[in-house]
C-alpha cells in the first residue's frame, strides 16, 4: 500500500524499516514497539488499518481524518490521540503559510503518525531515530516530533516581527499604500498562528501534567519544554498582531492628519479668492447701466479692494493659527 512504512525496535535485536508486510510482525518482547507513517493512504483503507490492527477508537480516527480540526488531545483506554498543526511553508506561500495536520496514535508498544500530504517534522525524525533514541519508547519519538514543530514556527515568527520593525521604520520615513497591504497580511498571519499556538501550548500542558493511564508514557520535563515554548510563541504572536493592528491605525491617523493638512490649505486657499471671484463676478455682468464701468478709477479701485481683502483675510486666519 503506498504511503505507508513502518519501522520495528526491538532491544537487543536493533531496528527493521519496511512497509505494510511488517504489521503483524511486532515481536512480543517487552520494550519492543513499531512506529507507523500513513501518508496519503485512502481514508476507508486507513480507517481499517487504525481499527484492526490498533484498536483505535472511530471517533478519533474521524477527528484525525477530517480537513479542518483544532488541535486536541484525548485519552483512551488503549492510545494517547493528539492532533497538532505544524506550518508549511515553500517558497511560493512563504507570505502565507499554510498549516498542515498531523495526527499521532501513541499506545504502550506502537506509535502511529498520520498526515495528509507533506509533513515536515516526521521525515527528519524518521530518518534520524537511532537505537538509542527509540529504545526510550514512542513518547520520546512524539516528543522529538513536537520539538521539531516547534523549531518551525520558532523562526518564522521571529521574522514576522523584524518584518514588522521595517515596516514601523519605514511608516515615517517613506510611507506609501503598500504599507496598509503588508499589514493587514502580516495581521491576517499572526492571527492564524497565535490561535493555533495558543490551542497546541494548552494542549501541552496538559499531557505534561497529567498522569492519568497512558499519559504516564511522557516525559514530563521534555513537554513541559514544549509547553513552555509554544506558550511563548503564543504569547509572541499576539504581542505581533497587536503591535500590526497599532501600526494599521497609526499609519491611517498620519495619513488622515495628511489630508486633513491638505484639506486646510485647500480651504484657506477658496476662502481667500472666493471675495476676489465675487468682485469679478460682479463686474464682469454685461449690463450697460454700471456707472463704475465709465469711472476712470473703477479698474484700479477694484484691485485695491481685492487687495485689502486678501491682506485682511491673511492677518485674520495668521491670529487663528491657521496659518
């Protein structure tokens, strides 16, 4: 079946990789256990794997299988089901990452990953499990798997907020439109980050104190860590979306104060010359019965008049400050 490999660890007897004919070939010695990595497999075919060969629960393989799901932890009788969200990011989204699911079944003797596409933080642990890392059971593998999500978002927030410092630079000293459109993305990003963290940082809290059945399994001291660090990112993405929300509204104040700016020159600008046009107005009516149009003065008399008003309505807007 594609999409499907398996590894077996057994103590003293080193580890096996495979694919689907080592199910059913789990040695029963104690400390021994097999990790499975579905990828992609056909829903109905992995539903029936998770039920015959696990005894997974229906409703959490449901939960697991489904397009959009918060992340969430859940005990049963024979697993531990953790659902979490890592980030996916390449070089074509790399403004808007997308959140992938990754779904883990950890039982005593078997650990099994499920995912939908790539998933980044399986791989590299797949491929790095030593003997001796695997010989500390499933619960550190889950573990390494956290940490590595972890080390995902870790960096990719950290930008976010010196994208965000560039962005505060760059809103006084060459501010345009574009600023208001990486804003509103940059919002748009720490939003969907900080609800996922803050889901994934509860979630760790409580596999890192509880001790109830098989959540004995996990070390509390390694998802205490994780706990910590999601925690922070949280904490660090919301700090980010409120400052991003600041800067929006900053940036629309001083650009209102700009055109409030403009708006007053252009006012004081028609309060001036709407007199002068009244006085051209008036003289420029063709009637032929306007005595101060025979007055050999009348020409110069007006543009004194003009002038007094201009002169008048500077001192009066200069002793409001409006100039």
């Amino acid at each position: 079946m594609s999409g499907l490999r398996a590894m077996i660890y057994e103590p003293g007897g080193g580890l096996r990789t495979g694919g689907e004919e080592l199910l059913g070939q789990q040695p029963a010695t104690p400390g021994a256990w097999i990790w499975v990595d579905l990828d992609g497999v056909d829903k109905d075919r992995e539903r029936e794997l998770l039920e015959q060969q696990f005894h997974i629960n229906r409703l959490a393989i449901q939960d697991a299988q489904r397009e959009r799901h918060p992340p969430k932890q859940e005990l049963f009788d024979d697993c531990v089901f953790l659902l979490l969200r890592e980030l996916d990011i390449d070089e074509t989204s790399a403004n808007d990452p997308s959140l992938t699911h990754l779904a883990l079944f950890v039982g005593d003797n078997f650990l099994v990953t499920r995912r939908q596409g790539a998933a980044s933080a399986v791989d590299p642990v797949w491929k790095s499990s030593t003997v001796g890392q695997l010989e500390r059971g499933p619960a550190h593998i889950v573990y390494r798997i956290c940490r590595h999500i972890v080390d995902e978002f870790t960096p990719y927030v950290v930008d976010l907020e010196e994208r965000l410092g560039e962005i505060e630079d760059r809103m006084f000293e060459s501010p345009s439109d574009d600023l208001i459109e990486d804003l509103a993305l940059y919002n748009r990003i720490l939003k969907k980050l900080r609800r996922t963290l803050t889901y994934q940082h509860l979630m760790m809290k409580q596999v890192a104190l509880s001790n109830e059945g098989l959540m004995k399994l996990f070390d509390d001291h390694e998802f205490n860590d994780i706990y910590e660090n999601m925690e922070r990112l949280a904490s660090l993405c919301q700090l980010n979306q409120e400052l991003a929300v600041d800067l929006l509204n900053t940036y629309l104040s001083v650009a209102s104060h700009r055109l409030n700016q403009i708006m007053r020159v252009l006012t004081i600008v028609t309060v001036i010359f709407m007199p002068l046009g009244l006085l051209a107005g008036i003289y420029g009516m063709n009637f032929s019965n306007m005595p101060e149009l025979a007055w050999q003065y009348g020409y110069f008399t007006v543009l004194g008049v003009m002038a007094v008003i201009v002169a008048t309505l500077f001192v009066v807007l200069r002793h409001k400050e409006w100039l």
